[in-house]
C-alpha cells in the first residue's frame, strides 16, 4: 500500500512538472510569435524543420557568456538554390536579435559556428531564408543564465589595447573549386552594456562589432550585423570557395565607429 500510494506521488508530481514544462514552452512560443517573428517576419510562413537547416547548441550551458552554437546547412550554395541569409534569435535576451549572415553562392556552404550569450533559459533560433524567399527555422532550448552581465573575461584596459587585432585560420590541403572551412578571430571586448563595475558602480556602456565583411579575391564571402549576444573576442567558423589562390580579407566595424581589417594570403 506504501508502495502504491508513492507510485500515485510520483505520477502527480511528474504531471506537475510537465504542466510546468509546458507552460515555460507557451511562454516562450508567445514572445517568439507574438514579438519578435511579428517584427522581423510579420504573417511569412516559417517552416520549422531541420531538413535545411539545423542548429546544434548544449542544453546546458557551462559558461553562459559563451555558449557555442553551430549551425549546418542540408543544401549546397549554387546559383540555382542558396542561402541568402541566416538570422539568429535568442528570445529571452534584452535584445532578442543577435545577428544576420548574409551569403552567396561563393559561400560554398552556408553553415556558421560561433560563440553567444544566452542571458536566460530560451529557446535559440537559426532562420534561414532561400533565395526564392522561402524561410526555414530549427531551435535549441537552452539553460543558461546571465550571460549578457557576466563580468568581462580578461582586463578591460588589456582588452581594449589589443582591440581590432584578427587572425585567420585555414583549413589544411585546399581543393581548387570545393568549399573550404576557415575561421576568424577578432580581438574586441564586446560589451554587452549591462556589464557593472565592481568599482564605481556603473554600467560599462555598449561597445561591440556590429558589421562584419569576409571577401575572397574582392567577391562577397560573408556579410553580418552582429548585436550585444555575440560573446567578447568574437569568432566565426564559415566555408568559402578558392578556385585559386588569392587573398581573403576581413573588415570589421563597431558601434562607435571604429574600423579594422586584416587580410591572408590563401596559396593553393
């Protein structure tokens, strides 16, 4: 009888906590719907899928200023069908838009990894739009918290002298015409603006990359407008196309004007 009545216990509770679940995901489906697909969208179809798109990020985050995120695309970038654009949500941030990648054939391949902030257990959100303007979305709920105000990483001072610097990695044995995987490290403090100091009391204000352009021999790689959630010391993984060998190139700029670049010779 003992048994059965903590059998009846656990189901009750295990009910509880599935309403609980549920209504965390209505309230998440609400901002999403309500806010943030209404602004950016307004009535476009989303297909929800990961047959075009998928994004790949943990459910539970060990550091929640910088969460890596990956995103892979199903399709190939050609001239006849392509990702135009990848938009990244994370709806419970103060600023639920966190970037917008814009690509074209010269891409290769559209798929993106990079590092976030996720301020609150939300869903994160990779849009993709074809360039027949059909739109494909995949989520990934994840826990975290306070990744928007977490203190800096390094000194801000150190930070700030190093700032604009960025590198190049390459991927080894280039293969004229297929897609090659690269990465871009940018030295910059990406202050969210809701970070205080433990001193005066005040709030850091905002200074981030906000543009970014990656060119290969002058042709369009990718583009971006990035927001506050991209972690401090921004870097992206992303495919470009040497047909031959040539220069990749860089330029970056944040919020308060500031201007950086950085090119690589490409040898094939």
């Amino acid at each position: 009888m003992h048994f059965l009545k903590n059998i009846i216990k656990l189901a009750f509770l295990s009910g509880a906590f599935l309403t609980t679940a549920n209504a965390v995901q209505a309230a998440e489906s609400t901002i999403w719907l309500n806010d943030i697909k209404k602004e950016f969208y307004g009535g476009r179809e989303i297909k929800e899928s990961s047959d075009i798109i998928e994004l790949t990020a943990p459910y539970r985050a060990e550091d929640s200023a910088l969460v890596p995120i990956k995103i892979t695309v199903k399709i190939p970038q050609t001239k006849a069908r392509y990702i135009k654009t990848i938009t990244l949500f994370i709806d419970k941030n103060p600023i639920p838009f966190s970037g917008k990648f814009h690509f074209t054939p010269e891409s290769g391949r559209a798929d993106l990894a990079m590092r976030v902030r996720v301020n609150a257990y939300s869903n994160v959100r990779a849009v993709a739009e074809l360039n027949d303007g059909s739109l494909y979305m995949h989520k990934k709920f994840v826990k975290a918290a306070g990744g928007c105000s977490a203190p800096l990483g390094a000194d801000l001072e150190a930070a700030m002298k190093r700032m604009g610097k960025m590198k190049f990695r390459i991927a080894n044995n280039l293969n004229p015409g297929d897609p090659a995987s690269a990465q871009l490290l940018i030295s910059h403090p990406n202050i969210s603006g809701l970070q205080m100091n433990q001193l005066t009391r005040l709030y850091t204000p905002a200074h981030y990359v906000e543009d970014m352009k990656i060119t290969f021999n002058n042709r369009l790689v990718l583009k971006a407008k990035t927001d506050i959630a991209i972690s401090q010391d921004p870097n992206f993984r992303f495919y470009f196309v040497p047909k031959k060998s040539g220069v990749l190139k860089a330029e970056i700029k944040d919020n308060k004007g500031n201007s950086f670049s950085q090119t690589y010779e490409v040898k094939i």
